[in-house]
C-alpha cells in the first residue's frame, strides 16, 4: 500500500511540473500607428492626397471636383484674396488636401506650401471658410568656421558641414581681392555666420556672413561688411583698416574659367600657325558663360572682324578701356552705359578661335598691357567719421576670427 502510494506522489510532482513547462501564448503587441503632425492638422484623422502644382493649376482647378461644405468655388476665392494673392501660387511647389476619411469627396484642409518657412491653411470644415497665413518659428544662430583648403573652396566648406552656396558668396566678397582658381592647399580661411534654423532644428541655409579671411599669398585678408548709410541697400566689404576690398576693376571678366593663354610678346598662333604677339588673356570657359565688363563705363564700340570674331570695346576713363572678343552673342549696343560686373555677352568662338573663351584686352593710356601685372586703384576710401565706427563694429568679429583660428590650428 504504501508502495503504491509513493509511485502516485510521483506521478502528480511530475504531472505539475509538464503543465509549469507549458509555455503561456502571448499574444502580438497591437501595432499603434505614429501620430503625424504639421501645418496644425493631425495627418491621421485625414485621407491626405499631396501633390505637386504644374504649369497651368490654379486655385480653382485643383478644388474642382470637392464638396466644399456649400461654398463654391468663387465664393472660397472671394474669402480668400484679402487674405493671400491667389496669383502668387508657382508651379512646382506642393500642396496638400485633407479628405474627409467616410467621404473623399469632402474636402476639410487645403495647405499650400510657399516655402521651407510659410504656407497657406485653407479650412473649410464651418460654412464660413477660415484662412491663415502661417510662418514657422525660426531662429537664428551664429558659429565660426576655419579650415584649410583641401581641393577647392566649396569641398572644403562641405567637409565643415557648410552649405555649397557659400563658396559662391566669398567668392563674391573677394572677387577684388582674390583669383580663386589659384588658391593652394594649404591656404588658410575662417568665415563667421549667421544660419538660420525652423522650429531650432530643420536647417534653413546661410542668412548672413559677419566676417571672414583668407590667408592668400602668405597674406591675411580680412572682409567685413558695412553699409555707409541707411538707404544703401547692400553693405560693401572693409578690410581691418577699413580700406574698401571693391578695386576699380574685377581680377576677371568671367566668374569660373581657367587661363588658357597669358598676355604674350610673342606667342604660337593656334590659327594662324605662327608667332606673333599676343596683346590679351585668354579666359577658356563653357559656350554661353556670361562675360561681365571688368568696369563701369561706357560702351565705346561692338561688332565683327574676321580676327576678333564678335567682340564689345568699353572704355571706363580717359586712361583705361578694355576689349572682349570671340562672342556668341553681343548683349549691348554702342553708347550704353554698363555698370561693372554687368553681363555685356556669352562666350563663343566666333573669329580667330579654336574653342570656346574669350579674349580679354586691356588699355591704359593707349597702350594695350597686361592686366595681371599692373597695381589696379582701388575704389573710393572710408571717411574718418564712418572709419571710427566701423573699427568698433568689427573689433569684437575680428577677434572672433584670430581666436578661432589660432585654436584650430594649434590643434591640428
């Protein structure tokens, strides 16, 4: 008996212990969709189409088709111009339209987007259409950046998480100053900016540049801008003695180029197949570039020769006049008056030429020489007044610039 109840003990403990093991079924997480949010409207609540405006779409055509909760569309138009220029719409920018989910034909929202930083809100959800111009919050914050240039300008930027488009505009600053198809690796600069940030986190690109330098040739070149008056409406750029970096002429009469044959006594002719001087510089670049006049000044003769091809003669005062040949098109006529940096034509190949570039030409007192070796003026010169408060101004910037560099490059 007791042997019996021993083997029945057992095969309860064992009996237990097999239902313990069972593992319990789980069962699967419910998946929660993720909230969308913006333009104040919760995505989820919607059936959301979002499109792209093409040549063509207006306001009308595209709420064509919608039950606009009795309002027409006229009379949706009507509400809205006060508001919005309706016309201002472009195509290639987006736009949303948020459907009723029961009935697609029910449209609640229109939202069109203007740009990265404003939209439109269309809400037809009352009989009375609401309508809101609405800007996201942005704010502005500033950092310093030096680098040494490693390939070219705008690689290097990128390489500091800087945005291309600001290669392009110290380019600008120092056109006077500096030939940016002969910086060097090596070379040394420091940029301060000013970025601009939506909701402090969807970068929005450069606003503005407060000061910056280049170390070109062993030389520091400082650039600070300031605007002499209130009216002016954009600032020229200063060196750190308040000496204007704008020359009387532009180191080039195209913006990217390359040199492809100097100012010569005597040189190969590529056409003519001998040697003979060659009184200009030629600049090689990509058929149609805009060429710019070196100068203001007035245009003193356009036309054609069998050797100059299409080419614009400007003369900028009674010393100095300068010649551009080989045009595919000529953009001014004879007396007009350019202003210096305007484009007078496209480069081409027209006359004596074996591709595309454009021969620049440069008189002084008569005589045609080499623009690259001469001590060019300089543009008009700070007065006192305005020199004493510029040197404040750019005193805390220019620290800025020396500290940060110094720090970067003791480092490295």
């Amino acid at each position: 008996m007791k042997y019996l109840l021993y083997i029945f003990l057992l095969i309860t403990l064992f009996s237990c212990k097999k239902e313990k093991e069972i593992p319990t079924e789980l069962k699967p997480a419910e998946k929660t969709e993720p909230i969308i949010k913006d333009y104040g409207i919760t995505f989820n609540d919607y059936a959301v189409k979002v499109d792209t405006l093409k040549s063509g779409d207006t306001f009308s055509t595209i709420l064509d088709g919608y039950d606009l909760n009795n309002n027409s569309t006229f009379q949706v138009t009507e509400k809205i111009k006060d508001s919005f220029n309706l016309r201002s719409i472009k195509a290639g920018k987006p736009y949303y339209l948020f459907l009723d989910k029961k009935n697609k034909k029910n449209l609640e929202y229109f939202v069109y987007v203007k740009d990265r930083t404003s939209y439109l809100v269309v809400d037809f959800r009352d009989s009375i259409v609401q309508v809101q111009v609405k800007v996201r919050p942005s704010t502005i914050k500033k950092r310093t950046v030096a680098a040494e240039i490693e390939g070219s300008l705008s690689e290097t930027l990128a390489k500091e998480g800087v945005s291309a488009g600001v290669a392009s505009k110290l380019a600008k600053i120092f056109e006077y100053s500096i030939d940016f198809f002969k910086i060097k690796k090596g070379d040394k600069f420091a940029v301060i900016l000013k970025e601009r940030y939506i909701q402090d986190s969807i970068y929005d690109g450069v606003v503005d540049i407060e000061g910056s330098y280049f170390e070109y040739k062993g030389k520091k070149i400082y650039a600070f801008p300031y605007k002499m008056s209130e009216n002016q409406k954009f600032a020229d750029y200063y060196d750190e003695e308040g000496k204007g970096l704008k020359n009387m002429f532009l180191k080039a009469p195209l913006d990217f180029f390359r040199i492809s044959s100097k100012f010569s006594g005597r040189r190969f002719h590529p056409v003519q197949q001998r040697w003979k001087a060659h009184n200009g510089t030629d600049y090689a670049a990509p058929h149609g570039t805009p060429i710019k006049t070196t100068a203001s000044g007035v245009v003193e003769r356009t036309g054609y020769t069998a050797g100059n091809g299409n080419y614009v003669k400007v003369k900028h005062t009674p010393t100095y006049s300068t010649q551009y040949l080989h045009m595919s098109k000529i953009l001014v006529k004879n007396g007009q008056r350019v202003s210096q940096g305007q484009t007078i034509g496209k480069v081409g190949s027209t006359g004596l030429a074996t591709g595309p570039h454009v021969c620049y030409r440069f008189w002084k007192n008569g005589v045609q020489v080499d623009p690259l070796r001469l001590n060019l003026p300089n543009a008009e010169p700070m007065d006192k007044a305005h020199k004493a408060k510029y040197l404040l101004k750019i005193d805390p910037l220019k620290k800025e610039l020396d500290s940060v560099t110094a720090l970067k490059f003791k480092e490295e």
